[in-house]
C-alpha cells in the first residue's frame, strides 16, 4: 500500500475531512495531492497527520505493510525465541540464506543475523565451529564507529556479548546509557536495556565474575522501576541473586523463584532456568579459582 492511500484510508475510517486532517498542517491541496496523486511529502508532514489521526508510527507502519510484520522485526522477535531452538542444520542453513540476502542486497542487517548465528552455534558446542575471526572484527568496528546506538546496535551488541572481555562489557555500559539517552523515554528502549542486562548478568556468571553479577543486578534493579518488563525483570533479579547464594552454600534459594515462574504458567522458562542454575552450579564446581 502507498503513504498517500493509507493516510486516505486512515482518515476516512476517523470520518475526518482532508480540511480537517490539514488544518494547521498543510494546505488541503497539499494533502489532496498526497492523497490521490500519490506526491510526496516530508516525513514532518507525515508524522503530523499520524499525530492528529491518533496513529502511532508502529501501527502506522504495520498498516503500511499491509498489515504483515516487516521482515526485519519479525526475524528479530523470532531469532532467540525461534530460530536457535532449531536443529543445527537448520541454523547452518538459516546462515547460509542471510549470508546469500546479504550478497544480494548489501543490507548490513542481514550480515550481522548471519554472523550471530554463527556465534551462537560456536558458542554452543563450545568449539569453533565456524572461523569468526573476520566476523568478531566487524561487529566490533561497526559498534565502535556509530556514537548514537538505537534498538540495532542494543541488539547485536547484547546478542554478540561474549565476544567482548568483561571490563571491556563493564565499562562500555555506561557509555552505552549515554549514546541512547535521546531513547531512554521510549517503552522499546527500556525492553532493550533490560535484554542486554539479563544478557550481561548470565555471561557475568559464566565467566564466574560474582562482582559483575551484583553490579549488573544493582543496574537491573534500577533500570526496571521505569521499565514495562518491571515484573519479570524483579523476579529475575530474585533468581539471580538466589542463585549467588546457591554458590555460596545456600541451597535452593534460586529455586524458590523458579517455582513461582512454574506457578504464573511459564513451565517453559522455569525449565530453562534451571537448566542454567544445574550449569552454573557445576561450572563453580569445576573451577579452581573461583571469584
């Protein structure tokens, strides 16, 4: 569907008249023009009609779609929910089909899907499964280079964080609030901060760095109070600093958390956390030098 058609639709649908909708905008012509011989305008036009049709530009941007999710943010909601629960021939392939759309398009997007997979399934078995020297390069340039960070550069680097040292992690998260300050009102940005937390607080514990794990903890806590995920995010916070003291001697403390995620109806997640509980627990065991 094109802008001007949907704008139409948008505004016969509220029974407003092209007067209406331009008052104070824009001439009528301006907007009739827009309307039926498909011209163009400014993009500050075109989010001043969304404005007074009480159009968000996420549902504006659905419509325009004709109401299907725009291939980007649907692989992005699907690839951690979806896409790594595959077989690994499934996620080679999937490699293989972003590699191939890249060559095509030159969409850097489609590079950095390939590229996360391919972590993931190193990361995985623990080996080197494919060669990511080249690949770790350009994540690493490309994040370095660009000074204001939106929801893209939030998601490759928490997706991409073990790739980085921790002080190196630590330290960039403080510039990491200061490069997406300009963000820090909107709901999406607060789900990604809380993402890259959760992220940060796993790795964290990995690597058994418990000082990283309280400071992102402390961070998360924080960040939630203004957060749509203030609930999950709470919990999660609970399982984290149970799981501490799990490693200190204290039994089942992060179990208590998992029971409750049991008791809202996510056996699903609940298996998954202890599934990281047993592995962390057995990694401390195995170390020598623990922190």
């Amino acid at each position: 569907m094109e802008h001007g058609t949907l704008i139409r639709k948008l505004r016969k649908e509220r029974n407003m008249s092209q007067t209406q909708l331009a008052a104070g905008i824009c001439s009528r012509t301006t907007l009739s023009s827009f309307e039926n011989n498909h011209s163009n305008v400014s993009s500050d036009l075109l989010f001043k009609y969304l404005e007074r049709l009480n159009v968000t530009v996420q549902e504006y941007s659905f419509y325009l779609n004709d109401s299907v999710t725009p291939e980007k943010e649907y692989l992005s909601a699907y690839f951690y929910n979806e896409i790594t629960k595959k077989h690994d021939e499934e996620i080679a392939e999937r490699i293989r089909g972003f590699r191939s759309k890249y060559e095509n398009t030159h969409d850097f997007y489609f590079c950095c899907m390939s590229i996360e997979l391919k972590l993931f399934l190193n990361k995985k078995h623990s080996k080197d499964l494919y060669d990511v020297d080249e690949d770790k390069r350009i994540i690493k340039n490309y994040l370095n280079r660009v000074q204001q960070w939106g929801h893209f550069e939030i998601s490759l680097f928490s997706n991409c964080l073990y790739i980085f040292n921790s002080d190196y992690i630590r330290g960039t998260f403080s510039v990491l609030l200061k490069r997406t300050k300009l963000l820090s009102s909107i709901a999406s940005y607060q789900n990604d901060i809380s993402i890259f937390l959760n992220n940060c607080i796993v790795l964290s514990f990995e690597r058994q760095k418990l000082l990283d794990v309280r400071y992102y903890v402390a961070q998360l806590i924080k960040i939630s109070e203004s957060s749509p995920r203030k609930a999950y995010d709470r919990l999660m916070c609970e399982y984290y600093l149970g799981l501490l003291q799990e490693l200190h001697g204290k039994k089942d403390s992060a179990k208590l958390v998992i029971a409750q995620f049991k008791l809202l109806g996510f056996e699903e997640h609940a298996t998954e956390l202890e599934t990281l509980e047993n592995r962390i627990l057995r990694s401390a065991k195995k170390a020598v030098n623990f922190i």
